[in-house]
C-alpha cells in the first residue's frame, strides 16, 4: 500500500525482471516464459524467481548444524601428551585455560570465533526462518542487514578452524612429546561448512515478499 501523494512502487517480479542466483545479472522475463526453465544468458545457470524449497533447505541445514555443535564442543578439541601423561581440552576448557594463564586475549579470540560466532549465526538464521514462515512484516530492513551480517561472517568462518592451529602453536607444558586435534575438530569443521551453506539457502528476498502480501 502506498502513501498517499507518493509514486506506486514497482517490484522487480511486476517489472518482469529477475536477477541470477548465481551471477546476479538481471534478465528481463517475458509473462508468457516460465523462469524456471529459462537459463542465464551470462553463466547459463537455471533461473528462479526465489531459491527452490528456501526455507525447508535452510531448516534442515540449521538443524544439521545444531546437531554438529554438541559433539563439537563436548569431544575434545585437542589432545596432548606429556612425560607420558595424556591430556585432552574441550573448546570451552581451552578458553578456560589461556584466562587463567594471563593470555586472555587469546582466550577472547577462541571464545568468540569457536563458540559466540557460530551460535549467533545459527540463531539469527532461525530468527528470519521463523519470522519468514509467520509472515511478519515487521523491521524488514533489519532483518536483511542481520542476513547480510551472518552471509559476511560466514566467508571469514574458516577463521575458526585456524584457531586449533593458533592452540597448538602457542601451547607451552615444557617437554611436550605429541600434540594433536580430537575429534572434536572435523565437528567443528562440518559446523562451519554447515552454517555456510544453510545461509546460501535462505532466500532474503522472502522476507520482502511478507511486506507485499501485508499490503496487500
């Protein structure tokens, strides 16, 4: 609905234009062509007005990711031996650790790319899930920034599997004789792919469509 005294909004869909899921050209689409079984002029990918089964894909792929997230932050995530000693850390054991040795800000880092980063990820992508499936037209601009913030992070994500690397290195118990990631780690790993991909799935444009049906 329109303000009064204000142009009529034109969409894209209304305009007959689509834009390419893979190298965002926009096409122009006749009404009697069916997009889907149009091709992309430019990289010849198959196009849709909106991603094919968005939010049921991006449901499964966040329950997945939930799933992942218990063994990887249970098992441990490194194990050392020492004088024939085995000693093994869970993520949260690690941050324990460099916090009580004095190298809290390497304590910060651990937390925030291995536990605050990948929670935050998968609860704002069931926030807009939700959100979408009971058609709120509530702050939608927010809730695309909140999508575009998870879609940012989810390119630096690798940046948490770096982390083992950064413990290994920067672990100091004298003679130490083996040193080793858990498995704990390949978790943590299919956590992070998993969020990568449940973001690619959902479908923002969704979002905006809750506001055309509202004023409608």
């Amino acid at each position: 609905m329109s303000m009064p005294g204000s142009p009529e909004q034109l969409t894209a869909r209304q305009a007959g234009m689509i834009s390419c899921h893979n190298c965002h050209l926009v096409c122009h689409i006749s009404p009697l062509n069916n997009p889907s079984a149009m091709a992309c002029p430019r990289c010849g990918s198959r196009i849709h007005r909106r991603k094919p089964n968005s939010i049921s894909r991006t449901w499964a792929l966040v329950i997945t990711a939930l799933i992942l997230y218990i063994p990887a932050n249970v098992l441990p995530i490194s194990i050392s031996t020492t004088m024939g000693n085995s000693h093994e850390d869970t993520i949260i054991s690690g941050v324990i650790y460099f916090i009580e040795s004095g190298s809290w800000p390497i304590g910060l880092i651990i937390f925030t790319a291995s536990i605050f980063v990948p929670v935050l990820k998968i609860l704002v992508l069931i926030y807009l899930l939700i959100s979408v499936q009971k058609k709120s037209s509530r702050r939608p601009l927010d809730k695309t920034r909140l999508y575009r913030m998870v879609e940012a992070v989810g390119r630096w994500s690798m940046v948490d599997i770096f982390v083992i690397t950064i413990i290994a290195a920067l672990i100091k118990l004298g003679v130490l004789v083996d040193f080793k990631t858990g498995p704990a780690a390949v978790y943590f790993g299919a956590v992070v792919v998993v969020t990568i991909f449940a973001a690619m799935s959902f479908d923002p444009r969704l979002i905006w469509d809750n506001i055309k049906e509202y004023h409608e």
